[in-house]
C-alpha cells in the first residue's frame, strides 16, 4: 500500500498503539514479530521513552528495551523576559534576531529562550 498524503489525528490517543506502553511490564512483553527489528516507543509507568533493538541481550526488567538517555531536560517556565525592552534589542534586525513578542527570540531559525537566573547586572 502506498499513501501519498499525511494523516491527520487531533485525539489525545498515541498516533498508533505501539508507540506507548502502560508499563514496563506491557512493553516488554511485546512479541518480537510485532514490531521492527528496531523500534522507538515512550512508557507511561515511568515517562520515559526506550529503543528496543532485537540484537539487544534481554533485560530482566526491559528484555530488549533500552532507556534512551542525554537527551535536553525540560524545565518548566517560571519567568518570561520581553527582549524588546533591552537596549541591544531595539533594532529587531540587528545582529540576526528576531523578537517573538513572547519573551523569546529567533536566532538563526532557532528558538532562544532565557532563564532568569542567568542574568547578571552590568553594575
């Protein structure tokens, strides 16, 4: 079957079954002929996404589940900054930043936010 156009799903549901777990338990207990040899799913036990890869040693826990780790922590936002108050920031032009107007920027396509904490006051 070739599809040729994306589906759309607005649920709350994962987009398909396998791609979560309820628990660690459940996902390991998945037979290996029912997904690929190399696969990507999250568990809602731990929050945790996991590969599983079927050249894997079995886990007792995981079997041939993996952790996936080093990815970026989300912090969730205390404070916002508005940039367009900073002197450096009255032209949005300059220096290749562009003011989101929600206390953010775009640097070179990429979204920049900034914790409080890292401020320093020149005096």
């Amino acid at each position: 079957m070739k599809i040729t156009d994306s589906f759309e799903y607005n649920g709350k549901k994962q987009n398909f079954k396998r791609d979560s777990y309820a628990t660690l338990a459940e996902m390991k207990a998945v037979a290996e002929s029912k997904i690929p040899n190399i696969f990507t799913a999250t568990c809602v036990e731990t929050g945790k996404f996991y590969i599983f890869n079927i050249n894997n040693e079995v886990d007792p826990t995981l079997g041939k589940w993996r952790e996936v780790s080093g990815g970026a922590e989300v912090e969730e936002e205390t404070d916002t900054i508005d940039f367009s108050t900073w002197p450096e920031f009255t032209n949005p032009e300059a220096n290749g930043i562009v003011l989101d107007g929600q206390g953010g920027a775009n640097v070179d396509g990429s979204n920049v936010g900034v914790d409080p904490d890292d401020i320093e006051d020149d005096d």
